[in-house]
C-alpha cells in the first residue's frame, strides 16, 4: 500500500470542512455543533463522517473516533495527513466544485478573468463535460440578466459581459456570498483564482459605490487582460471600453 501521504484524494467543501472543524479541536465534537458550524443538516453531517472513514480506511488510517455521548474526534495522525494535503493543495486534492460552486466562480472569471474563459476552458477547469458547463452558463446568464447586463460571446473575447461598474460588483457580491457561505475561508484561496479571492475579500468589506472598489476591479480587469497576450490590438477597442465602464460606474 502506498504511503496516505502520497495518494491524491478527492474532496469536495463538506469534507475539507469537516475535516477543518476537527483539525482544529483536541476534544470530541458534537454532530450537532458540527452541523451548525458546516451549515447543514446532522444526516449529512453523519453522511460525510462515512465518505470520510471510507477514504481514511483506503488509505490504511485510522478512521474518525465516535463516542455517543462525546462526538468524534480526528487523530493526531490524520490531522498531520490532511495538514500535509493542504500543503500541496493542487498537487494532492482534487476538488469537487458543486454546482452553485461553479456559478460563482463561472460568474467572477467571466468579468475579471481576461477574456480567458470558453465552454472548454471551463470543463477543464472543473474537471466536468461542456453539457455540465452549458447548463452553468445558463445560470450564469440568468445572473447577468437579473442585473440588466449582457452576456456576451465571440472568438477573440470567448465569454465577456457588458455591464456598468456597480453591475459587475453588484454581481460579484453575489459570487462572494456564495463562496464565503458555503466553502470555508482557509479553502478558498486553494480553489479560487488569486485575483478572484483578492476581488471577493475588498468586496465583502466595501460598498458597491466605493471608488476604490471599483478602481481595484479595474486594475484587476487591466491585469488580466496583459496577462492574455495575444492580439492586443484586435482587442483593445473592446478591452478599453470594458475599463471605461467599470471607472464610470
């Protein structure tokens, strides 16, 4: 059997969660402590300790320790292991992003990513079929809509919306809700891009009409876009009258 500190692991958020939550604690924790802390149900709570034993019994780990009248309790051991995971996040974890997961990020990579982003690009990323990310984009375009912009697609640009500066914000805010309700925040930085978590965090602290959230969004749009490469000059009229609307608000 190969070492457990090897072998890539697959993990969606409630299982980076639950083992977050008993990583942190040296003492037994209520199922129902842990619900309330996970922001679901005692079942899946009680579900996601079964997925978590199969994968620790797999690997030849000790599985989660359960008393009753206690909880459970994660081993020294373990807590090492999933220590070394997130060490090397990328390398060893393949995450599963859910599906209001991937709107979000879907969403927050459109407006920000530097035009980088098409239905292939897309599955790749989160490691699904371009049917799974067509029905994605519908949701993202209902977004979009609810928010009287546009979302658009062509060759060059592959997906980008037209929307005033407060749209794009006002609809990252919502991106930001979804992740910082459901993902915990020492997860996020592992399954985000930078920029993207860098945009979400100014977000959660600033209003929608703040200058300098705005200004940041800009910045980060420009960035990108320089990032991209490629035919800046077939691009620029579009890249630049993006940058306008964001400064104008």
């Amino acid at each position: 059997m190969r070492s457990p500190l090897t072998v890539k692991v697959v993990f969606d958020r409630r299982l980076c969660w639950l083992l977050l939550e008993l990583s942190n604690s040296d003492s037994y924790q209520p199922i129902k402590n842990l619900a309330q802390n996970m922001h679901c149900s005692r079942r899946s709570v009680e579900y996601d300790i079964l997925r978590l034993n199969s994968i620790l019994d797999e690997l030849g780990l000790d599985k989660v320790k359960a008393v009753p009248s206690k909880g459970v309790l994660l081993s020294d051991k373990n807590k090492l292991w999933f220590n070394e995971l997130t060490q090397d996040f990328q390398g060893r974890i393949t995450y599963v992003y859910s599906q209001d997961e991937r709107l979000a990020y879907c969403l927050s990579l459109i407006i920000i990513g530097g035009h980088n982003y098409n239905t292939e690009s897309l599955a790749s990323l989160f490691q699904v079929s371009r049917a799974t990310i067509f029905q994605d984009l519908r949701r993202v375009q209902d977004v979009v809509a609810a928010h009287e912009a546009l979302l658009s697609y062509d060759r060059f640009y592959k997906y980008y919306i037209q929307a005033t500066g407060k749209q794009y914000i006002d609809m990252l805010r919502i991106a930001a809700d979804i992740m910082y309700e459901s993902v915990p925040k020492e997860i996020l930085q592992h399954i985000l891009d930078k920029d993207v978590v860098e945009m979400m965090t100014r977000i959660s602290m600033l209003r929608s009409d703040d200058p300098e959230l705005q200004s940041n969004l800009k910045g980060i749009i420009a960035k990108k876009q320089r990032e991209k490469g490629g035919d800046m000059e077939a691009g620029s009229t579009h890249v630049n009258a993006l940058i306008g609307i964001v400064s104008i608000g």
